[in-house]
C-alpha cells in the first residue's frame, strides 16, 4: 500500500494528468481526487466527511452561477448542478475535464455544466459567481507566491455578495508530519492572513473529521503489510466517522481540515 508515493519533480499539470489518467475511470473516481493507493472504503469515507462539512455551505438558489475549482471528475459539479445551479468547472487535467463533462453529460446535466483546462493562477473563467467552490485545491500549490496569485484571482471571480467555500487541510497549529512532494498542510492562521491580503474575511469556520487516528497513522501506515494496513484503515474509519458526525463542526481546535467560508471584505 503505497500511500506517499510521489514524482521525483512536482509538476503540478502532469502529476495530476497521470493521475488522472490512472485512476479517474474507476469507479467513481475517488482515487483520483482524495487519496490514492488507498482502499475504496477510504476515499468514501473522505467524500462523506467532505459532504458532512460542506452540506449547509451548498445550498443553491434556481440558476445561482458556482464556480468549481479544481473539480476533479466533476463530483460537486454534477450535485451543485443537480440542485439547480449552473456550474463551471476547472481543472488541470484535461483527462479529469473530459470525465467530468462526461459524467455530467450521462446525469443529463450537460446544459448546466462546463468544464475548462485551467490553472488557477491565471484563472480566467467569466464570472462573477455568486459561489466560489474548492475542495482540497489550495494545499497542492506548494509555493507561496503561486498560493498567493491562485487566491487573488479567486476573489476575483467571486461575486459583490457572494460566498466562497474552502475545505482543505488547515490545523490549528503548524505540523508537518504528513507532507509529501505534492501536499502541505499549513496551518490556519496562515490562511486566514491570506485571505485577509487578498480582500476576503471570513464569514464562517468549521471542522472537519477532528479524530486524530488518520493523521497519525498515515505517515506509518505505508510500512504496513498490505492486509494489516486495510484492517488498520477498516477500524480508523469505524472510529473516525462517528466522532466526525457528532462534534466535526464544532472542534474546530482538534480539526485537520478546515471549511472556510469567505466574503469580500468591506472597501475590498
């Protein structure tokens, strides 16, 4: 089970390309966009964490414009649509795109999505959009100045009032147990200044899964044999779960991911 397995380089459009090219077509195509080289059961259980953080933050009015960023296989997309909305979705990969246009198109949701290759630092997607949606996106962009520009081009698209909705790895405090070549998770406060330089305040925070068995074992889990490391990922989600559904939103000190939902900021 190689959990951290990684390119010697990072280079984002081509990391996620081949990902995407191995993974998007399985299933749902959830090793493509949470964790892959994991068991499906995992990844499942992230998208349902993911749902049970975001639920509330993904209401839509008729016809609202959402702005998906980082789409994947059009996972939010396809809901967002579903409930009505008209949605953009950008990616990277042109792989994950095509699927993604493709899934909406098998949902008959064809006439309210579109999916765009693009890179969020020079996000140019219309606008402006009344929600601005990313899940897991900004903690791949390793380096600070392209964070940066990736977050000032999303305020851009982002609607006079609007809202825009972050889920990504933020703990309350600076750790670095399980970054890799392709991933770091940065601290909240670091984000939170971010946002404040880009002209956006928060309107809302929240936790997400604040059991801490998943952060402790991935850095371990890889050394694992195959069998064991499934059982001890079986009872990490078995104990997991329950805890996130009943406190995730309120724990935000014990969270490892964060919802953050933004505004612009007065003046902004």
């Amino acid at each position: 089970m190689n959990v951290h397995a990684t390119p010697a380089g990072y280079v984002p459009s081509a990391y996620w390309e081949q990902r995407a090219q191995r993974f998007a077509t399985q299933g749902e195509g959830l090793a493509a966009v949470c964790s892959y080289g994991m068991p499906e059961f995992y990844n499942r259980m992230i998208q349902l964490t993911q749902r049970l953080a975001l639920e509330r933050w993904l209401r839509v009015s008729p016809d609202e414009r959402v702005l998906d960023v980082g789409c994947g296989v059009g996972r939010w997309s396809r809901l967002l649509a579903g409930r009505g909305a008209v949605v953009s979705g950008i990616d990277l990969s042109p792989t994950m795109v095509a699927i993604a246009s493709q899934r909406a198109h098998a949902a008959g949701l064809s006439s309210r999505c579109q999916f765009l290759v693009q890179d969020l630092a020079q996000l140019d997607a219309g606008g402006p959009y009344d929600l601005v949606l990313g899940v897991t996106v900004l903690q791949h962009i390793l380096d600070p100045a392209s964070l940066r520009v990736a977050v000032a081009r999303l305020a851009k698209h982002l609607a006079r009032n609007g809202r825009m909705v972050l889920l990504e790895a933020a703990p309350a405090h600076p750790t670095r147990r399980c970054d890799s070549a392709v991933f770091t998770a940065r601290d909240r406060l670091t984000y939170l200044k971010l946002f404040e330089d880009c002209g956006l305040r928060v309107r809302a925070l929240s936790g997400v899964d604040p059991a801490p068995f998943k952060t402790w074992l991935l850095p371990h889990v890889r050394r694992l044999p195959r069998a064991l490391a499934t059982v001890v990922l079986a009872t990490t989600c078995a104990l997991s779960l329950p805890i996130d559904a009943l406190f995730g939103r309120r724990a935000l000190e014990y969270s490892w991911h964060t919802v953050f939902v933004l505004e612009h900021a007065p003046g902004a």
